[in-house]
C-alpha cells in the first residue's frame, strides 16, 4: 500500500497539546523502514496497522483535516507500545512519546472503557492487588473457573532478606503493581546475588505502580499522580534497580532528578566478575522481550550473564516482534494477544528447554498463561545456580 501523502500545514486552532503531537508526526519522512519492524503491521499486512499509518492517522486528526474515527481509533488501540519502530527510524521519531500523547487525547474524546477504569484502580492500589492475588493463590481450584481470571496462580511469597551492614549503600528494589505478589521470588533471588557481591537491598515502602499501564491507556493524570508517589517513595535513595523492562522507562521518567533508576541485570553484570555459578542439568530457553531489546537495552548484559554460567545450554526463542502482552493489550484484546504468543510458544516446545527465562513481568504471566513449561525471570535461575 503506498505511504499516505502529507497532510496541509495544521489549522490555527490547534491546542498546544494536538500541535505537540503535529510536531513529533512531522518528524517522520513516510519512508516505510519501520514497517517490517511493526509487529501489527507483520500480522495484518495493513497500512493502518503499520507505525507509519498510526502516525499519519494521529497528526490528520491533530490538524482536524479528519474527524477521528472508531476505525481509526481501533488501529491506534492495537498498537503494542513495543517502540521497535521508534529504535529502526532513521529520522528520529519518538513514537513512544507521540503514542502516549495520542491516547491521552483519544481517552479525552472516548471515554475508558469500565473494566479498564476497574483495572487501572487496582494496579493503583498494589497493597489491594497482592492481597487479592494472594487470596486467589489459597482458594486456588475451590474458586469458579469464571472467577480465576486469565492469570497463572502466583508463586509462594519471599521475603527478603536485610541487607548486611558494609561499606556500599544499598540500592532500592521496585516492586511494580503486579510484579509485587508475582515477582517476590526474583526480588529475593536479586537480594541474593547483589548479596554475594557484597551489595545490600531494600525495599522502600510507599512505592507504587510505575503509570505505564496508565499512561498507555491515556490515563495521563493517574500516571502523574503515580509518578508522584514514587517520586516520594524514592527520594534519598541513591539508585533504584528496576527487574520489569516493560516498566522501567516509566518509572525513569517519573524518577529524573530524584534518583537513577537501572536495569537490575546490568547493574548486576557489573559485579558479576564476584560470582560463581554451577551447570544447569537442563536445556533453558530465553525470550527478549521488546522493552528489553528495543527500550531498556539490556539484552547484552543479560547475555553476558548466562555466558557466565558454564556449561549452560542455552535456546534462544526467535524475535518474533512482540509476545503479545504489551500491558493491558492481553486483557483488551485476547485473541490478537494469543495469536502473537503462537510462534514463541511452538519455539518453546520444539526446543526441548524445561524452562523458560523472560525479563519482563508482563511477558511472563501472558507466556505462562500458554504453556505448562514454568517460566520465570533470568534472576531467579542465576541465583538458583550459584556456586
Ligand atoms: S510501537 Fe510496536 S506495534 Fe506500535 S507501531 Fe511501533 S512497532 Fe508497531
Ligand atoms: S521509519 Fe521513521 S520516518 Fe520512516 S515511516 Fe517509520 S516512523 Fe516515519
């Protein structure tokens, strides 16, 4: 299909916030490279499903030359937020910024719907959450089918340990919303590791969701009111290690000039030359997730990681675009979700790998929800084979 033409320069009315979104649309020169990079437009082989189409779509309706339309709107809700387009643009474009920009104004113009209100409440409130979800694990089965919801049941707590005194500071652990009840096991395994290189953790109270689930939605004040929460949480902190990459560019927007905000695996590949690890008795398979590739970049800390562990026979699932969780793209939209988790999930079973590592909280509940193989965080199998 060929590339829209450009629109006629924007109409004098603009509000600053439609002539912010004409200005970042205006960076993109239609050259079509990110196309093959989309992992919507790889699915539905369509110009309104393609980063390039989205645009043009977002700057017509920011200038007024095109009345926004449920059509339109739809191709804009089944944009995964992946940013692989914004990493393959030769031009610079910030997609990312440009995406949130645009759902804060579609959710002005349409209403959220109110099970993604509901939801939006609930990661909100993690304490409520991992109550819940904890009160789900121990009714498990006696629980309706109707009433178990699409996530896996989530793992034993852990607590983590007090960081022994020595000479370094401990760094801060964010918990996420809910990564708190599901991802308390890596939270450890990470306390453990640092621990053995002689780095203490803590876990600061106060601290909330990072946004990007609101802020993907449109939901751009409740994403600043959570900003602010763990703008509060952190201050004073010298550094904060983040183990979702789905959740980590949020949280580091939100943290600027309060604190740093790393990637728990780089961090922890730098006193990495510290540990010892022994061979695992079994195949692992490894899925990147798209944050991780295309936003967090530490897929090659991840990698030199697992390079320490010797022996380790290692698979790694084919980029397959995006795995389909994308936030709340898996609950809103189900079956283009499961169809984008296919290709990963017949890797994984071909590749006779027992388990299966994914560094994004997100990713692994949307995986696990299609297969029996146990998947969990790279963290948690490096500390199980420590030396
Ligand atoms: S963010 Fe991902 S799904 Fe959305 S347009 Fe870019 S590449 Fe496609
Ligand atoms: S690669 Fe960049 S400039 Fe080219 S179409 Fe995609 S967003 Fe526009």
């Amino acid at each position: 299909m060929p590339a829209p033409s450009r629109p006629a320069p924007s109409a004098p009315t603009q509000t600053p916030a439609a002539a912010g979104l004409v200005a970042l649309a205006d960076r993109c020169v239609q050259c079509g490279l990110c196309l093959p990079h989309c992992p919507t437009y790889q699915t539905d082989r369509s110009e309104a499903e393609s980063p390039r189409g989205r645009i043009a779509y977002i700057r017509a309706v920011a200038t007024g030359q095109l009345a926004p339309s449920a059509a339109g709107d739809t191709h804009l809700d089944h944009c995964l937020g992946c940013r692989r387009c914004e990493a393959a643009c030769p031009a610079g474009v910030r997609y990312g910024e440009l995406l949130l920009g645009a759902r804060t104004e579609q959710a002005r113009r349409r209403p959220l719907p109110a099970r993604t209100r509901a939801i939006l409440a609930l990661l909100a409130r993690p304490r409520l959450l991992a109550r819940l979800v904890m009160l789900r694990r121990r009714l498990g089965r006696a629980l309706p089918s109707a009433w178990r919801g699409p996530l896996p049941p989530a793992p034993a707590p852990v607590a983590l340990p007090r960081p022994a005194p020595g000479p370094a500071a401990p760094v801060a652990l964010f918990a996420g919303c809910i990564a708190r009840p599901f991802e308390s096991p890596a939270r450890a395994a990470l306390a453990r590791l640092l621990a053995a290189a002689g780095q203490g953790v803590v876990l600061p109270e106060g601290q909330g969701c990072c946004g990007a689930a609101a802020a993907h939605a449109g939901d751009a004040s409740g994403a600043a009111r959570l900003a602010a929460t763990n703008r509060a949480a952190f201050a004073g902190q010298t550094k904060v290690l983040c183990l979702a990459t789905g959740c980590q560019d949020t949280l580091a927007r939100s943290l600027a000039g309060v604190t740093p905000v790393e990637d728990a695996l780089v961090a922890l590949e730098r006193v990495a030359g510290a540990l010892r690890f022994r061979t695992p008795l079994h195949r692992v398979a490894l899925h990147l997730p798209c944050t991780q590739r295309s936003v967090v970049r530490s897929d090659a800390a991840l990698r030199a990681l697992l390079a320490r562990v010797p022996g380790l026979d290692l698979v790694e699932l084919p980029d397959t675009g995006c795995c389909g969780a994308a936030g709340l793209h898996q609950l809103a939209e189900p079956a283009r979700a499961a169809a984008l988790r296919t290709p990963l999930l017949d890797a994984l079973a071909a590749s006779g790998a027992k388990e299966l590592l994914s560094a994004n909280i997100g990713c692994r509940l949307h995986l696990a929800g299609g297969t029996t193989i146990p998947v969990r965080h790279p963290i948690e199998f490096l500390a199980e084979h420590l030396a």
